[in-house]
C-alpha cells in the first residue's frame, strides 16, 4: 500500500482546473435568445463564454457546469487511481 496523498495536494490542480473553464456566470440585462434558443429575461443567471460570445439560459449553463465538474470529477478519479 503506498502513502496516502494529502488533500493540500490535490487541491492546488483542482482549482487550476476549474478556473480555466471559459464559462462565466454573469446577470442578463435585456431580453434576448441564447445560443441554445431559450429566451433569457433581464435578472436571470446566465452562463457567457467571452472567447466564443456565446450564452445560455440558466438550465442549459447549470447542466455545463454539472457536465464539466464530472468531467473533472472523474478525472481526478482516475488519476488518484493510477497513484496506489
């Protein structure tokens, strides 16, 4: 059995991660679509990608994030697999 890995560890490259998602939460200030054709109203939290200008109403950004923090999830995973 190898050493256990402490957390200070791991921490430091899970959070690299996480900030180089390009999504940004910001607040809609007009009516509009978004890129995934649901209409955003002014208040809402909305997802914005400022490489691709891209938006997307609260549900289709609330399921990116859930999909990108499996995605990481599971690669943390893997490697903490790969570590015993």
């Amino acid at each position: 059995m190898t050493d256990p890995v402490h957390i200070s560890t791991v921490l430091p490259e899970a959070m690299a991660r996480i900030s180089r998602s390009p999504w940004r939460r910001i607040i809609a200030g007009h009516t509009s679509t978004g890129s995934c054709g649901h209409i955003i109203i002014p208040g809402d939290v909305i997802g914005f990608d400022p490489e691709t200008h891209q938006t997307r109403c609260h549900v289709c950004y609330r399921n990116i994030r859930t999909r990108m923090g499996n995605a990481r999830q599971r690669r943390m995973n893997d490697s903490m697999e790969g570590r015993q």
